[in-house]
C-alpha cells in the first residue's frame, strides 16, 4: 500500500509541474464509475480512489487531464534514397482541462518533448459562458481557422498539407462566441505572427478572424468556415480563406476541404528551386479530400490532397499532389484505454515544378509510418 501511496503521490507531483486537443468536443468528462471499472490512470495505481468510493464533487465541476502521446517507426524514401528510418516519439503532451459550474472553465496544453521551451505551451486560455449561448475566452488560444484538417490534434493527422505542416496554429488572444441550436460563430483577436508581419511592424500587428462551425441535416453534414484578416504593416493586410465540410452517413464519413490565402514563410522546396535559402512572400491554394469507413475496432481511411505555392517575389512554384492510405486498430473498449489505437499508414507526395528553366532531381517522396497512438486520462 506505500508503495501505491507513492507512486500516485510522484505521479500527481509531476503533473503539476507540466500542465497541457484531440479533436474538438471529443474529449468525455471522467468521473468514477459503479460499474467497477477504472476511468483514469491514477484510479488503476490506487484502487482506493477509484469505484469503491463516491467523491464529493462540486456541481457541474471537473478536472481532468490526460497523456496525449505518439509513437512511430518512421521510414522516408525520397526519389531513390531512404533519408530517415528510425523509431521516435513523434508526439508527447499533456492537456488538462478544469470546469467550475459550467461558467468558467481553463485550458492547457504541454508538449513534453519540445526542444524549444517558448514553444512548448501550446496552448493555455479562460473561457467564460455567461449563459447556455455566449463564451468570452482570454489566453494563448487556437487560431480559429476553417477547414477540418485544422479540428484534429496534429498527432491524429499523417499526411499534413502546406498549411497544417508550417502554419501558426496557436496565439495569444481573445474571442467571442455565439451558441444556437447547433451552430457557433466566433470572432477572435490575436497578435499577427511573424509569418505575416513586416519586420519593422514587429509586436503591433493584429489579426482579426471569423469562424463558423455548422451542424446541419440532423448531423449529417458539419461545417467549418473561416476568414482570417492579418495585419502586415500599417496599410497592407493578408487574407486567408479556410473552408471544410463533413459528411457522415452510417459508418462512413467524407471531409472536403479548401484553404487560400498569402503570408511569408521559409520553404525548403523553393529553395531547392532558388539554390539559396530565404523566406518568401507566397500564396498557398490548397484542397484535400478524405474518405473513412469505421466498422467494430477498425477504421480505414484514404485521404488526398492538392498543394500550389507560388512565391510571389521570385515568380517561381510548385504542385504538390499527394494521396494516402490508413488503417487504424482499436484494440480496447475499456474506457481508460478506449482511445489507444495502433496503426499503419502508407504516403505517396509528388513535387512539380512550375515556372522554372532547370527543374530539380527526383524528389517525389515514399512515408511509412507504424506506430501506437493514445490519449489516456491521468485523473
């Protein structure tokens, strides 16, 4: 028993120290159960917490945290040369999330294997909803972007666009939302990223965005719009244009998504192109198409996609068509377990070169990735 004791006190001590989506809205509030079986990881290291005992909970309140990780094999052959093969753990966060009565709630992300400690928190905000309709959130927060790649945790994502591979998805900032019979409009407020600001305009430039997420035909088709306004200096603006769609019939579901917009951005392929390495001024026209079928513990699923880059400043850019196939195994229906899930998946990209005299060598890319994935609630 002391041993339990202080294993769960080292466990609950380390957990203050980092404090850190799956997919929006995916995430179920954890409570013991009378059913006998362990609803989080600190109930299974002391069964004297878990189903045995009723706890005295503040109404409607909850604190829950989770271990959001992933673990891979990961090979890469581009053109006829194997450049990475290795086991990694290509994710590892903690998220923890509180409730007070409905009314105010925090949110917090950590990335426990980020090198660089700026970067680590993704993400910690304050929500406050005054009634069943309004939320008002402060913090460093996702930017509220459309489309449906940009709802998953990036772990639950293997082949990324242009867009969710170098985009900034979290800032500081505030928003509002509005709540109504299934559909939610946000307005939100961030300080622009580099990614968009003129140098000299460093630390005073704003972005304004608008998101609506819609669920409609009794659920069968969910909506995700957004446009993005971000300030580059004082009198020039970037504009971006993020729009997906969802389609879930029976066991299936289809997402289309269209994304386009401008920014400044370091790109490895048109500096490939270019011979030197800078950042550039480029606009990105992007679509993506994914199709799944879910049926007991076995989800399959292909997915592709159509990037064009152009850089702007050089008058030079390249299409990148990419398809790709998953399959996904879920092993458990524990509820502790329930979102481990292992998985294989197989990635084709094709790099064309536009606009230039002399294209580049063979650089079309082969991804193989086997690995475990999980999201397991600590308490």
């Amino acid at each position: 028993m002391k041993v339990k004791l202080m294993v769960g006190a080292l466990l609950v001590s380390h957990l203050s120290l980092f404090a850190q989506q799956s997919q929006p809205g995916n995430l179920e509030k954890t409570s013991q159960s009378n059913t006998g079986e362990h609803q989080t990881l600190l109930e299974l290291v002391l069964p004297e917490l878990g189903t045995n005992k009723e706890p005295q909970k503040v109404k409607n309140s909850s604190f829950n945290a989770f271990l959001d990780s992933r673990y891979e094999n990961y090979t890469k052959v581009k053109g006829s040369e194997t450049t990475d093969s290795r086991f990694r753990l290509q994710q590892s966060r903690v998220y923890v999330k509180a409730n007070y009565q409905d009314k105010f709630s925090f949110s917090m992300r950590y990335r426990l294997n980020e090198s660089v400690a700026s970067n680590a928190l993704e993400f910690a905000y304050l929500e406050y909803n005054p009634n069943e309709h309004w939320t008002l959130s402060i913090g460093k927060q996702f930017i509220a972007w459309g489309s449906m790649e940009f709802s998953y945790n990036g772990s639950d994502q293997y082949m990324y666009t242009n867009m969710l591979g170098s985009m900034d998805l979290f800032a500081p900032g505030a928003s509002i939302a509005y709540k109504t019979s299934g559909q939610s409009f946000k307005l939100q407020g961030i300080s622009a990223g580099t990614q968009y600001v003129d140098l000299k305009y460093k630390d005073k430039a704003y972005g304004g965005l608008f998101l609506w997420e819609g669920n409609l035909f009794n659920n069968h088709l969910q909506t995700r719009y957004g446009y993005g306004l971000m300030q580059h200096n004082s009198n020039r603006y970037y504009n971006w244009v993020t729009l997906g769609n969802r389609v879930s019939v029976d066991k299936w579901m289809m997402e289309l998504d269209w994304m386009y917009g401008y920014r400044n951005v370091k790109d490895a392929q048109l500096d490939l192109i270019q011979h030197k390495e800078n950042t550039t001024y480029v606009k990105d026209n992007t679509t993506t198409m994914t199709l799944r079928y879910k049926f007991n513990k076995v989800s399959p699923f292909v997915k592709a996609m159509y990037n064009y880059r152009d850089d702007l400043d050089a008058n030079i850019a390249y299409a990148q068509k990419g398809i790709m196939g998953a399959i996904e195994y879920y092993p458990f229906e524990e509820k502790l377990f329930k979102d481990l899930r292992l998985f294989a998946v197989y990635s084709y990209i094709d790099y064309d070169y536009k606009k230039v005299q002399q294209k580049p060598k063979d650089n079309d890319e082969h991804q193989l990735y086997i690995g475990v994935r999980w999201m397991i609630p600590l308490f």
